[in-house]
C-alpha cells in the first residue's frame, strides 16, 4: 500500500498527527538500558514501514467522541505486535532481509532474533496495560491467534491436497486478526461506544481477509518493480495461496501438481509456470473476486455506523485494497 495515496483517502490531520506521536512512541518502548538490545529491537523501526495498523487505529478511534492519548497507546501496542511477529517469522523462514534490511536473524544469529522479538511482545504489553485489562487481554488473544495461524500454515506448507480451508483460516488468522484488533482497540481507546466498537471490528476482520488475498494475487501479477521483491516469492517457499490453490483444482491441476513435486524452495522455471497456470486460467482474477466479497462485506458492517466523514475513509480504504491490484495489472 501506498503511504501518500492512503493519506490522501484519510483526510483528517488529528490522525496523522497521532500517527507521530505513535513513531515516537516506538522510540521509547524499543528503548532498554542495555545498548545492544535497544540497537537489536529498533532496528526494523530504522528500515521504515507503512505503520498500517497503527494508522487503523487511529481511524477508527475517531468513531469516539473525544480521541486522546490513548489510541496513540493503542497504535504502539499494534505495532510493537507486528514487529516482534516480524522478527519471529523471519527465524522460521530463515529470511535474510527484511523491509530492504538485512534481518536481525541473519545479521546476529536466531537467538538474539527471538529474544528481541519477545522484548517488543513484552513492551506491547506494557503500554497497553493503561488502557485496561480488556486491552491487554486482546492482544494476548491476538498474539495467539498468530501463532496458531503460523504453525497451520507450516503444517500445510508444500501440501498440494489441502483445498481452499486451511488457507482462509491461516488468512483470518495470521493477517485479519491483528487488523481486527488494530482497529478495535483504536475505536476502544478512543471512546467509541459497543455498537461502534462492534462494527469497526468486523469491517476490519473483512478488510483483512480482503487485504492478504489481494495481497497474494499481487504475488502472481505484479511486476518486481511493483513488489519490491521478486514475483511468486510465497509459491517458491511451498506457501500455496488462493490462485495456486484454484489452479491444483482446475483442469492444469496434475500439471501444477507436478511442477510442485519437487523439494523446496522450487526452482524459478516451475515457479514461473505456476504463475502463468493461474494466470491463464483465470485462477487470479477468481481469487481477486473473493477479495472483493469480502470487501463488501467490510462495507456491509459499516451500515451499523452513522454517515460521515469516518464511514466514508472506511469505505475508501476497503475500495484501494482492489484499485491496487488493477494498478499493478496496468
């Protein structure tokens, strides 16, 4: 996603102006008395990063009367979250970069990344716990749910039998529940009242699911340029997203099953016949249509919230997460 484009579809200062305050706050909980472990957990905040769920929110605790400090809580928490996944994922993929990086496993070893990673869970927890024990509780809860979706997915890792299941249920529990949560804990910090704090929730579980499909049919049909990494980078690893899933049921299946035979990480020329099976065979444009239901039903929650100014930044966010897509196809 396009930092200047969303800002664009958000227009409200107060939440940009929350938004610092969120990066400065990232500074101070990544902050330790021991040097190295400062350097260790501040260094993927020094690589950059959209700060999404943070900027989630901070939208949607706009949904309250009188937004203060505490979303800005809210959205270092998030993040603090995302971060300490980040650094755990990249142990267990063996990932050697990171946000244009090199990965903190590859530049120490997977011990200092995992401890790290801990460091920030811990930190997320600390600077939620002003916000309450319902707060600190939904992140535990999140986190659990991440680490219930990452052990599914390397459960299915390279299974080319495993149907459409697993894979929706790894989405909603390794991308949409942290985006649930982000925008929850926002409307929850910000004052929002249960019918509001409700509907905001589910808007973001379905902009989540939406957000990782349209996500994985980018990996299909966008060029490196686009990605910022090179094309088919899951299907090369053994993960088996929705397009790819839908070729092994299609007529090219024992085709697709084939090229997916061998050991992983597979070589780059079965790799790019994958990609141009579920390319010619419509198999990306029938996942992107998921997407899209499911970005309708992010707009069918919002019918619960009243019109305005925030309903329709709701809307435009759902909207941009398939614009993006038609973007990087041209």
């Amino acid at each position: 996603m396009d930092r200047p484009v969303v800002r664009d579809l958000i227009p409200i200062e107060r939440v940009w102006v929350r938004l610092e305050a969120v990066e400065a706050g990232l500074r101070r909980a990544t902050t330790s008395e021991d040097p190295f472990l400062t350097r260790i957990a501040q260094h993927l905040l020094e690589a950059g990063g959209k700060r999404y769920r943070p900027l989630l929110a901070q939208v949607a605790a706009e949904l309250g009367a009188a937004p203060g400090e505490g979303p800005v809580a809210a959205g270092v928490a998030v993040e603090l979250v995302h971060l300490g996944s980040l650094y755990h994922d990249d142990v267990i993929d063996e990932a050697s970069s990171r946000r244009g990086t090199v990965s903190v496993n590859a530049n120490w070893s997977n011990t200092v990344a995992i401890l790290a990673g801990d460091f920030l869970l811990a930190r997320a927890s600390e600077t939620a716990a002003p916000l309450g024990i319902e707060a600190v509780t939904l992140l535990a809860r999140t986190y659990a749910d991440l680490c219930r979706g990452q052990i599914l997915e390397l459960q299915l890792m390279g299974d080319t039998e495993q149907g459409t299941d697993g894979y929706f249920r790894v989405v909603a529990l390794k991308t949409a529940s942290l985006i649930r949560t982000s925008a929850r804990l926002g409307a929850m910090a910000g004052g929002a009242g249960p019918a509001e704090v409700e509907a905001v929730s589910r808007w973001a579980h379905e902009v989540g699911m939406a957000f990782q499909i349209a996500d994985d049919v980018l990996d299909l049909v966008a060029t490196e340029e686009f990605l910022g990494k090179p094309a088919g980078s899951d299907v090369k690893e053994g993960t088996l997203t929705l397009p790819v899933l839908y070729a092994l049921e299609g007529p090219d299946g024992a085709e697709v099953r084939l090229l997916l035979a061998g050991g992983r990480p597979y070589p780059p020329e079965s790799v790019a016949q994958v990609i141009a099976r579920a390319r010619s065979g419509g198999h990306a444009e029938r996942a992107l249509e998921v997407a899209r239901r499911h970005t309708a039903a992010a707009a069918a929650a919002l019918e619960a919230l009243p019109p305005g100014p925030i309903n329709r930044v709701l809307h435009s966010l759902g909207d941009y997460l398939i614009a993006r897509v038609d973007q990087a196809r041209g």
